[in-house]
C-alpha cells in the first residue's frame, strides 16, 4: 500500500510536469527548426556565391582536410585523458569499504567523504537474531546514513533494518519491492513507512551520483516475486575503483547483468554467502576482479563457500577473502589505487560440501544432493528437531525450511502435530509430504 501511494503520486507529479515539458519544448524546438532552415538557407547562398567567384586548389584542400583530421583526433584524445583525470580529481578522500563479518549475512559499509560532508552507505543490514551491524555502524561514530540498501526480503540481509531506521537519521532507502511474510520483513516496512527516509525500488540502467560515488544500478529489471534471485545488483564506482555487490542474485541473474552491459570491477563480493548457485565461470570472467570478498557464518550448516566457487575464483587468479576466515575485510581507497586489510589472518580453502560439481549447469541440482546427503546424516544419529523447542538455527535442518520460514515457525508456536507446520507461508501438503518423509521433524 505504501509503495502504490508513492507511486501514485510520484506518477501524478511526472504526467503533469511532461505535459508542461512537452508544450514548451514543442514551441521552442519549432522555433529551432525555422533558425536553422534560415541559416543553412543563407550559408547555401554564400558558399554558392564564393564557389562562383574563385575555384580552390584541390591539393590545399586535401592537405586542409589532413590537419583537420589530426587535428579532430588529438582533442579526442586529449577529451579522453581529462575525463579519466576528472574521475580521479574529483575524489578529495579516501573510500573505505567495509565488509562486516556479521555472521551468516550480509551488510558492507561505504564511508568517504568531500567538501567537509562525510557519506554513509549500508548494503545490506545483517541477521534478525544479532545486533552487530547496529554497534558497528555506532563504533565508526555514524549518527546517519545518505542511503540504506536491502538487496532482498530475506531476513539475513534485512534483519536489522528495523532498529537501524530507528536508530538512525536515514536519507533514503532502496529495496527491490519483492516481499516476505516474514515478521522481520514486516517490522522492516513498518520502521520504513512511520520514517521521513525516502523510498525507491530501483531499476536496471538506473544511475545515480552520491557526492563522488556513482552507482549504477545492473539488477533486476523487473520483479516476479524471484526473492534471491532479483536481488538489487550494484555497480559502486568511486575514482576509477569498482565494487561490484549482487546480494543473493543467481548465475541467470548475472547473465542478465553481462547480456546488458559492462561488469567489470576491481573488487567483486561473491553473491549468496559464496554458495554455487551464483558466481558462474563466464561471469567471473566477465567482471574479472583482483579481489573476491564473500560474506559467511564459521562453520555454517550450508557449506558456504561452496568448493567449486572457492576453485574456480582461485583459478582465475583472484585474490579471496572471506568473513568466516578474515573477520571484517576494509578496503581503502583513493580512487586510483587501493589496499585490503582483515581483522584475522588466514586463507580460504576448499571445503568439503558433499559436492563435486565442476560448476556447470549442474550446480543447483548439487546442491540438493548436499542438502539430501546432510538429511541422511541426520537421520543416521536419529535426530529429531522438536518444533516446538528448537532453536531458530535448528529448525532450518528441516526440509523447506530456510531463514524466513524458521522465524515464521518460530512465531506460529504451538504445534499438536508436523501437519500443522501447514500454518507457515509456502509450506502445503506436498512440502509437509516431503518433511515427513524426511522424518527430522517432530513433535515430542
């Protein structure tokens, strides 16, 4: 409801202001016309007059044509070489970016500053359950924030979204307009909606200039209702030093993203926590990054980063970095160059998924052969996860049951029997065929 009424009016005030536009510019554009016609009429008659009068040497015309030529090509060049100062000149300070580790989340800083106004921007706001990403932003000394991004409804990236709005001055904030029935969603668009922040569902081909920081926006083009897989894809460019951010965006998403323009980054945060449903060969390719930062929990329950991603971005020559491994990773820079420092010390292996996959457009069928190979391991120790006293952490063993669900489980308490788990969103009489068959889920 929100959205429409601000769509409404945003459509309302843009019928308007381009009836106006159009009227006027109609005028003046026939005003332009009859000048030019004038004007070309007359220059018509005086070249007529002078070719009259005198013949010119086609030999000094050649040679005028010549210099004209290099001429021509030496301020095109020379246009190209300011343009590419400009980038740089107009960064008075140093970006910082920050990848927090934040658990099985997500949420990244952008602090930079110019002309004595400092700029915040948060991608991503972190885990329901925790209240890091809050004290972090309160450590850096932030009081407000230019920009909030929420890449998808799922409560890992949008967790903390409430209490951020509430803590904080809020310029602006964009989500992808897919929604969720989760309870952390909905507190998200309550905190959003009783703010003054603005609101914006961005679009593919979108740009938009924060200070000295351009965003581009390369994803989605539209919604269906696909949450992780629309997730709001950006291109930050600070100087001449690109971040790529794709949120939880699958590989069809990033071949969107390739089919419709430049990828190319400097410093590229795997999408999905790492997982192979994103990060294709061609894409990785495609953007060809130095560095590669992924956001994961130690020691998760879904294998992330997936082996064949953690191969494949270290065959490509990348250099990785990972929040389950190196704590928070800050990437500084001044828009020329740039360096990566992380809170730990260590280095990023394959693990060992239950997925040999090589990557190929198999990859999603691998990682349900993970997910089935870790349900038989669960019911080799007879384990039973009792829905109604399991943690949030332990729910998610159950089949069909992620993030968002296990939250909604976690609210619908309590239950007489698993059939009743039919109370959660998604969840029909098919899926409560295939938890039962599961047998992980109980009642005791």
């Amino acid at each position: 409801m929100f959205k429409k009424l601000i769509l409404a009016m945003i459509l309302s005030t843009l019928l308007v202001a381009c009836g106006q536009d159009t009227d006027d510019s109609t005028n003046e554009n026939d005003e332009l016309v009859e000048e030019s016609q004038e004007t070309e009429q007359n220059k018509e008659k005086d070249n007529n007059s002078e070719e009259e009068e005198e013949q010119p040497d086609s030999n000094n015309n050649d040679a005028d044509n010549q210099d004209s030529n290099n001429s021509q090509t030496t301020e095109e060049e020379e246009t190209e070489e300011n343009e590419e100062k400009a980038k740089t000149t107009n960064v008075s300070s140093d970006l910082n970016v920050h990848f927090m580790d934040v658990g099985q989340s997500d949420a990244t800083l952008f602090q930079y500053s110019d002309n004595n106004k400092t700029y915040n921007i948060l991608f991503d706001t972190g885990d329901w359950r925790r209240n890091d990403v809050v004290n972090y932003l309160s450590s850096q000394g932030i009081s407000s924030l230019d920009l909030v991004v929420a890449s998808h409804p799922d409560a890992d990236h949008i967790g903390q979204l409430a209490e951020i709005m509430n803590k904080f001055d809020v310029d602006e904030v964009w989500m992808s307009g897919n929604e969720s029935s989760s309870k952390t969603f909905q507190r998200a668009i309550e905190a959003v909606i009783s703010s003054d922040s603005g609101y914006h569902e961005p679009r593919a081909g979108e740009v938009f200039a924060i200070g000295p920081m351009e965003i581009d926006v390369l994803y989605p083009n539209r919604i269906t209702g696909a949450s992780n897989e629309e997730s709001v894809s950006l291109l930050f460019t600070y100087g001449k030093v690109r971040f790529l951010l794709t949120g939880d965006a699958d590989q069809g998403a990033e071949a969107s993203m390739m089919a419709s323009g430049n990828v190319d980054a400097d410093i590229l945060q795997l999408g999905h926590h790492g997982s192979n449903t994103s990060s294709s060969a061609s894409f990785i390719k495609a953007v060809s990054p130095e560095v590669a930062i992924y956001s994961a929990g130690a020691g998760n329950s879904y294998g992330h980063p997936h082996a064949e991603v953690v191969n494949r971005v270290k065959n490509a020559g990348v250099d990785l970095y990972g929040t389950d491994v190196h704590g928070t990773v800050i990437v500084t820079t001044d828009g020329k160059n740039y360096s990566v420092k992380t809170n730990k010390d260590g280095t990023v292996s394959p693990k060992s998924t239950g997925s040999t996959n090589s990557g190929k457009s198999t990859n999603n069928n691998s990682s349900k052969e993970t997910e089935k190979n870790d349900s038989s391991n669960d019911n080799a120790t007879n384990a039973c996860v009792d829905i109604n006293s399991a943690s949030v952490e332990e729910v998610q063993k159950i089949k069909h049951i992620g993030p968002e669900r296990a939250q909604d489980l976690i609210d619908s308490r309590p239950y007489s029997s698993v059939d009743q788990l039919t109370k959660i969103k998604g969840i029909g009489p098919a899926r409560i065929d295939d938890i039962k068959s599961q047998g992980l889920a109980c009642v005791k």
